[in-house]
C-alpha cells in the first residue's frame, strides 16, 4: 500500500507527497488542526509554560480545558485526559462498583474492548447496533440482581452509523438499574443542536447513561474528554491511577484544545455549514443511484458496487487530485466485509469541491 506524507496542517486542500489535493479523509471537521487561532495558542502556551509539568496538573492551560469542556457540555465539570482511546477505559473502571456484566457492540472500536477488558467483569457481545439481539443478550446472560452495563460507539468510525442509542436506552429501561456507556468521540461538537453529542442529538438525558468524546477531531486539539457530574469526577480520582502516574498531555495540546473549543462554541454557524454541506453531498450520491442513507454525520460511506473495483476508484479519484480513502473488507473495527470508500465532510469544503467529486464518482463507478 502506498504511503502518503501530509505536507500541510489538514483542510479542504492539502498537500500530500508534493501534490495538491481535495481533501476527503479525516476527522477534522471544522479543520481547526490548522486554524490560525489554535495554533497562535499553542505557540503562546509554549513559550509561557513550556512543554508540559512532567507530572503537575495545576497548569492554567490543562485546567482551562476541563473548565470549557464543561460549559460546552453543559455538565458541572469535566475530566481532560491523556488520549481518547483510554474513555471507556476511565468510565468503565470510575463506575466498576455500579454494574455486574458488560454487554457491548460486537464492532465497537478498539479502544471500548481494551477499556473494558479492564475491568475484569464478563463481556457478552451482541449484533452489531441490533437493539433486538441486545434485548435476547440480557435476557440470556443476566443472572436476577445483576445490573448490565451497556457500551457503544455513539458514532461508528467508518461507516458513520449512528447507534440507535434510545432504542438501547428503551430497553434497559426494562430494568431498575442499570448504566449505557458511550464512545461519542466523532459525535462530540458535531451532532445536537449545541454539537453535544449523539445524547443531545437524540434528547436523552439520564444520570445512568455516560459518554466521552475527544479534542482531536471536530475540536482540532488533542487529548479525551469527559463530561459529567461531580460524582463522576470523585469516582475517577478515587478509582483512576492514571492521572496520578502519567503524565498529563502536553501544555501546547492543552492551550489548542481550549481555544478548539471555544471557537465551536463561539460559532455554531459553522456546525450549520456542515451540515448543509452534508446534506447536500448526501442528496448528490443519491442522485447517482448510490445507497446513501439521511445522516448527519459527516463520515459518508459508499460500500460494494457490482462490477466496481473500488481501490481502483479511489486510485482514479486520486490522479484527478482528490483523495477518499479506501476501506478494505474488514480493514477497521467497525469496516463492513466487503470493500468500501470512506468520504469525509469537513464545514469549509465548498460546493464546488463536492460536485466535483459527484462529477468523478459517477464516472468512475
């Protein structure tokens, strides 16, 4: 497989091994990684308080993370950590006293199965966001007294299917305790109508169900994010060595993730641009005859086509400058068995760009 060297910060338009290209690959939604304001505060985080504290958390800009996090939320604090793959693994062991057996979608990503394997507690797979497999599961697996943890992608990383996730909460609420866990980290500053999240997008607040998200995409900083009440946070620093023994992530990431997310939350014009722009390239495959569901989601992807090669559509796409990415069968947790083609939306693609696109997708397929 041929490698690529990103040249410039990610956007619309990118430099890769010395060509220009339109950009469709990612997770930078807003393509804040590049924007001038995040970078200035980087820079200016750098010079004030240098790298990182080694082992220190009191430093004006990891504190001014959670305190943003939180107001973008709405919750009354929030947990910044290390990296976002290590979310479910901080929910799953903080709450480790409030369930008896984990349930959890046989595709969810990596980081959900490590974090949860963590625990020690028994695991049951059910189908892939099937609701009604989920319903059998805990009916078969869940002894009398025990409390079920359910846990999910909110957003699925290469198909961008969202998990029916009130239809999970639906049937839980069969039961008199019991705790959802969501992966939200390409659902967070997207979906909702303040970018909350894929809770917020489907209206469900409950105290039993929890989510965590990262900077490192629609926030273009870097680092996880946990939202929650003061009961949570209290569990994880009673629960979690983590924050203790490691050392917290580096004070330029933590000065961009702050102004990332204050800029989301300054602009809520460009989470309408987005979706605009989605739902018009959306409506443009459809148009070719392509499968192509209503979504919000920003992450649209086209699967098996009879008689289409479509690592050589991509290859096609790429010499008229244009880089999707190609998905083997099986090629990522959640990656369907059969070949696919990953398109990413970003706010600032304009509509010539997605035409054009159209235009060599329907050549070419």
């Amino acid at each position: 497989m041929r490698s690529y060297v990103l040249q410039t910060p990610v956007g619309p338009r990118v430099r890769l091994n010395d060509k220009e290209y339109d950009y469709f690959c990612g997770t930078s939604y807003y393509c804040l990684h590049g924007h001038p304001q995040v970078i200035q505060a980087a820079c200016e985080a750098t010079v004030k308080y240098g790298l990182g504290p080694a082992t220190s958390w009191d430093v004006p800009p990891l504190m001014e993370v959670e305190e943003i996090a939180a107001k973008f939320f709405g919750t009354s604090r929030a947990k910044y950590i290390v990296s976002a793959y290590l979310g479910i693994f901080f929910l799953a062991n903080a709450l480790i006293d409030k369930y008896d057996i984990i349930f959890v979608d046989e595709l969810s990503h990596y980081s959900v199965f490590d974090g949860i394997k963590s625990t020690g507690k028994p695991i049951i797979t059910y189908g892939h966001l099937d609701p009604m497999d989920l319903k059998e599961k805990l009916q078969k697996y869940l002894k009398p007294g025990q409390v079920p943890m359910v846990v999910t992608d909110g957003v699925f990383p290469m198909t961008g299917a969202m998990a029916p996730i009130l239809d999970y909460y639906n049937v839980l609420m069969q039961y008199d305790t019991f705790v959802l866990c969501i992966d939200d980290s390409h659902g967070v500053g997207v979906l909702g109508s303040n970018g909350r999240g894929i809770c917020e997008f489907y209206n469900l607040s409950d105290p039993r169900v929890y989510f965590c998200g990262t900077a490192s995409k629609a926030f273009g900083g870097f680092g996880g994010l946990i939202p929650g009440s003061d009961d949570l946070m209290q569990a994880i620093e009673e629960k979690l060595r983590v924050p203790l023994g490691a050392s917290p992530p580096p004070i330029p990431a933590a000065a961009a993730s702050a102004t990332g997310i204050k800029l989301v939350l300054e602009h809520p014009e460009w989470r309408e641009q987005l979706r605009d722009n989605v739902f018009y390239i959306r409506k443009k495959l459809r148009a070719l005859g392509l499968s192509i569901p209503e979504s919000p989601v920003p992450i649209v992807t086209i699967f098996s086509i009879p008689n289409a090669n479509l690592a050589k559509v991509q290859q096609r796409l790429e010499e008229n400058g244009i880089m999707v990415r190609y998905i083997p069968p099986r090629g990522y947790s959640d990656a369907p068995p059969v070949e696919s083609l990953k398109i990413t939306i970003f706010a600032q693609h304009t509509r010539q760009q997605l035409d054009r696109l159209c235009t060599l997708l329907s050549k070419y397929l």
